[in-house]
C-alpha cells in the first residue's frame, strides 16, 4: 500500500514529505506507546499514533518506519516536523480515531507484520 | 586496533524532547559506515531505549560508542539513583517511571528487556546512589 493510498482511504492531510507520497507501505502499528512500539520490528510499517512529542518521530527513525499518522485529528508541531524533515519520514494526519484508522487500513489489506528478534 | 572508531555523547537530563539525539547521530554514522541494516537498527532501538533511560530515571549522562570492523560496543554511564532491583527491571511491564513519562509514550516497562532483545550482550552494573553503568555488544555477522 502506498503513502498516498493511506491519504485517500483515511482521509487524512499531507503535514509533511510530498516526495514520499509512492513510498510502499507492508505493515502497521498503531500505539500510543513507544516503548511498546520498539518492541516489535515490523519491515515498511507504517505508525499510528495519538501521541504527539518529538519521540514518536525519533521511534519511527530509530524503527525504519516508512510514515507516520497522527490519528484523533492531533498535530505534530514544528520541532517534530523537522525531525521528520531530517529523516525523511511523511507525515500525515487524520480526524478518525486510532480503531477506526487501524480497522479502515486493516480492511485495505495492511497487516501487523510484528516480529520480536529472539 | 587502529580501525576502530570512538564517539563520546553527553546527554543532557533536563531535556525530554532532546532524547534521542545521540541515538540518532549513532545511527547514521553507522549507516555511513556501511553496517547491515539488521546491525544498525538493533543497535539504534537498544541505544534509544537507554538513552531514553538516562533521561528519564538518571537526570542524563554519557554515552561512549565503539565501533570495530565485526563488532559494536555501547557504554552508557549514569551518576542516578542507580536500579535498586535489576531482576525485576529486566521483567516486561515492570517500570518505576512516574506518570508523566507514561503520558510521553514510555515507562511501559519495555525499555531494559527491549535492549536485552536487540543486543548481542548487555551487562549492568549499578550501586544504589551511585550510578549505573550498562555495557551493550552488538556483533556484525
């Protein structure tokens, strides 16, 4: 699934990374929680989250993540979109709520895809 | 061993929305290097994790990087409150973060058995009102 594809079926706005808008997306987690969001590699994933500091942009570069959403129509701020800028890793907002997102992305074929290296 | 490279960070503790940076410098001179990518981001979630750690529990600290050829090695030093039970800490779901970082997207008890699962050996080495010392080895293979 691509970074425009999860625009289009969440209904959600561009906040940053026009350039990455064909970047192919395999698998998805949405947490409020970074700790837990580290705890499972996912290849190509994409990060739901509610959260809104600086941390969330850190985790998903930390992670190889290949976009982030910000669900509950939350907004990063400036610090967090130039971190993003820095790592080249768009942004994207929604109004819908973090079940519904996961649900609507789970409908159009995206998966976990979680694995904990032993 | 003269191609082994050293890189010295200190991290402040006052400052949330600055963990990380170190991390994240970690990672792309690992990336420069050329490591694996498997390599560089278990070794970039492990770092992250414990710097997050200093931040949070510590008031910061420092962080000494080495980087040989088939191995890279991390030692993070702290002079906080030091870990009163390392048995338990290491237990998922055990935190004794405060509130506050919970609703900063940590202290969900994940950070020290997160770092245990992405290293290759993690050592820590912690007096009560001390300070801790936590060593981490990543191997390249």
């Amino acid at each position: 699934m691509k970074v425009s594809e999860i625009m289009k079926v969440l209904d959600a706005e561009l906040v940053y990374g026009e350039e990455f808008l064909d970047r192919e997306v395999q698998s998805a987690c949405g947490s409020d929680m970074m700790s837990d969001v580290l705890a499972y590699v996912k290849e190509q994933a994409v990060l739901l989250t509610g959260l809104v500091n600086p941390q969330v942009v850190r985790t998903a570069e930390m992670m190889d993540m290949k976009c982030i959403v910000f669900v509950r129509g939350k907004s990063p701020d400036l610090g967090m979109i130039e971190l993003a800028e820095e790592n080249g890793i768009p942004l994207l907002k929604t109004k819908r709520e973090m079940f519904t997102s996961c649900g609507i992305l789970y409908e159009n074929g995206l998966r976990g895809g979680a694995h904990r290296p032993e | 061993m003269s191609d082994t490279i050293k890189l010295h960070y200190d991290v402040d503790g006052r400052d949330f929305t600055r963990a990380g940076e170190a991390s994240g410098k970690i990672k792309k001179t690992l990336k420069d290097i050329g490591f694996p990518p498997e390599v560089i981001r278990n070794t970039a979630i492990a770092v992250y994790e414990a710097e997050i750690n200093l931040v949070i529990h510590a008031g910061g600290g420092e962080i000494d990087v080495e980087i040989a050829p088939d191995y890279v090695e991390v030692i993070l030093t702290d002079h906080g409150p030091g870990i009163e039970n390392v048995e338990l800490a290491m237990q998922e779901g055990y935190s004794t973060a405060p509130d506050q970082v919970r609703a900063l997207g940590f202290g969900a008890g994940m950070g020290l058995p997160n770092i245990k699962k992405y290293t290759d050996e993690m050592k820590i080495d912690t007096v009560l009102g001390e300070g801790t010392v936590m060593t981490l080895k990543i191997y390249v293979k």
